[in-house]
C-alpha cells in the first residue's frame, strides 16, 4: 500500500511538472506566433502583462485586505511620471531603468500610505468615494502641474522617454539573435514575463505568510482581529503601500515601452476596469486575478478587430460601429459572469466557503 501511494505521487509531481514544462514552452513560443499574425498582438500582450501587475496589485488590497479602491490608477500614473522625468529630456535626466523602478515604486508606496492615512476608518462605499476622489485629484494635478514651474508638462504628456537598456541591448531596436528576429515588443515581452514571475512569487508569498493572514483577518471581521492582537491601523497601510508599488512598477514599465504618456493615459475607466479583472477573476485567488485580467484585456481587443468584418459578411454593410457594439457585448458578457458566477470564474476557497454557506 506505502508503495502504491509513493508512486501514485511521483507520477503526479511528474505529470505536475510536465505541464509546467509545456506552459513555460507555450510561454516562449508565443510572442513569435504572435508577430506572425502582426505585431500589434505581442504589443496587445505585453499590455494585458502590465494589466496583470496591475490587477494583482488591487487584488493586495480588494481581495486580501478587502478594502475597495476606486483609484488605483493614481499609483499606476504615479510609476509612470517618476520614470519619465528620470529618462526624458523633459529635465534631461538619463537614469538606468534598474534604478528608477525602485525609485517609482517606493513613491508609488508613499502615496498609498497618504491615501491609507485619512481613510483607515472607512469602509465599503464611504472608502470608495475617497479612493475615488484620491485617483481623479492625482489626474488632475497631473494635468495641471506644468505652470509656474513646468512638471508634468501639463495635458501635452512628456515624449521621448527612454527604453530600457542593459549594457548593449536596447529593448527598442530589432535585433536578430540566433537567426530568430527579435524585435522591441518581443524584447520587452521576455522581460514583462520575468517581471511577472517575481511579482507572483512575492503575492504568493505573501498570502501565505502572517500578513496575509492578517489581512484575511481585518477583510472577514475588523473588530475581531483588533481584538485578536492584530494591528489594524499598520496592517492596512501596508496593504495600500504593497499594492501601490505594484502599480508604480506597471506605470514605469508603461512609461518606457510607449515612450510618451499624458494624464488622459490614467483616467477613471482605466481602475474600474483593473477592479473588474479583479472581480470577475476572483477577489483573493492569485490565479483567478491573473485570468481575469488576461481575459479582460484580450476580449475587447478580438472583439474589435472581429465585429466589423462579421458585420461586412452577415449585412453587406456596417449597420452599427464596431466600438458600440464592442463595449455592449462586453458588457453583457460581464453582467452575465457575475450573475452566473457571483465569486468570479476562479473563486478563492475562502469565497467559495461563503457562497455556499449563503446558499443553505
């Protein structure tokens, strides 16, 4: 029986790391597949990427922490202006990327802290309003930060920003490496990916480790985890600061790969559409996040391209405008998710206790 049991886990871990071995192939052939269709996929995919950072960066604070922001773009805008003015001619500052991403994540922290100051006895909508108003001022000031002095350079944005660059290689350029074209986008593919892994790692860490548990705790019952010893004012700054330095390193990254960004790059719909990735994904499932986010941002954009033509085909003639009818099917496809799948298509095991519990 010992014996059985033994091999019966050894060929799982096998299975286990056969599929890990296949998903890490799948992973490193994909951004060629995609050029071969037209390099606006790998672009579109390296944007879904950063959508992943940034949804597992809400998630720190919607899902583990439970306290519902409405302004978490402010953090992604944040990251980027700390890079553009470091690596722009706006001051004439060249810094190394490795250097400024730090740098934009720390400040991007230190705004999540001043957001989680004023708000630590607010919950729920009161809390939303407020983070709300927080994203919009940050917009705002963006906006207007270019007279006396000019910062931000106002709604004209800051262009010119440098790409990253290592030594000798320059993620802008199209290089050819072992007979295999490898162009900016497929570049800066590989390096969101890195990226990403560590980000996974860290959030994993994390929801497995004390904080983690004391987030869970202040999300299910404040009064009790106060009562249990827990730090309730710290705990939640923390979880407005982690969440915030995701968002700035997206916004850096953000900042380089476009190489121009504007205030009109970090409006409101840009965080309600973070927070749907988180939702629909599912609050507090690391995994469930990652999918909701890449599903949020691929579905538009095959719907975009996909809706016109369809309509060409069927009618002869474009009866209403692909962007219309784009954002309605989205919309319905959302609303019907939701209605079907109340905890998001890849519920945590803490929500899907309490859906069930709900149901009896």
């Amino acid at each position: 029986m010992r014996g059985y049991v033994i091999d019966r886990l050894k060929s799982e871990r096998a299975l286990l790391w056969g599929g890990v071995a296949l998903v890490a192939l799948a992973l490193l052939a994909l951004p060629f597949a995609l050029a071969a269709v037209g390099t606006t996929w790998v672009r579109i995919t390296n944007l879904a990427i950063l959508f992943v950072f940034l949804a597992l960066g809400l998630n720190i604070v919607v899902g583990f922490a439970g306290l519902l922001d409405l302004g978490y773009v402010a953090f992604y805008a944040v990251g980027a202006y700390v890079y553009a003015l470091l690596a722009s001619p706006h001051f004439n500052l060249h810094w190394p990327f490795w250097v400024i991403l730090p740098i934009g994540a720390a400040v991007a922290a230190l705004f999540g802290v001043l957001l989680g100051v004023p708000t630590l006895k607010l919950r729920g909508d009161y809390l939303a309003i407020v983070t709300l108003g927080f994203g919009e001022i940050v917009r705002i000031f963006l906006n207007n930060l270019s007279q006396p002095v000019n910062i931000t350079n106002g709604p004209q944005g800051i262009a010119r920003i440098d790409p990253f660059t290592l030594g000798g290689l320059d993620f802008s350029r199209t290089e050819t490496y072992l007979g295999l074209v490898f162009s900016g986008p497929i570049k800066y593919y590989y390096l969101l990916l890195l990226v990403l892994l560590a980000v996974i790692f860290i959030n994993v860490r994390l929801q497995n480790s004390r904080i983690g548990r004391a987030w869970e705790a202040v999300r299910e019952d404040e009064v009790a985890a106060r009562a249990m010893g827990i730090d309730t004012r710290n705990i939640k700054l923390l979880a407005f600061a982690m969440g915030a330095s995701f968002g700035g390193v997206a916004g850096g990254m953000f900042s380089a790969i476009q190489g121009f960004i504007s205030p009109e790059s970090f409006v409101l719909v840009e965080s309600i559409m973070v927070l749907s990735m988180v939702v629909l994904g599912g609050m507090g499932n690391i995994w469930g996040v990652i999918l909701g986010a890449v599903l949020l941002s691929f579905v538009p954009e095959i719907l975009r391209f996909s809706v016109g033509p369809v309509q060409m085909q069927l009618f002869g003639r474009m009866i209403v405008e692909p962007e219309v009818i784009r954002m309605l099917i989205f919309g319905f496809a959302l609303v019907l998710v939701m209605a079907l799948r109340p905890g998001g298509l890849w519920p945590s095991p803490v929500r899907r206790r309490e859906l069930a519990e709900r149901r009896q």
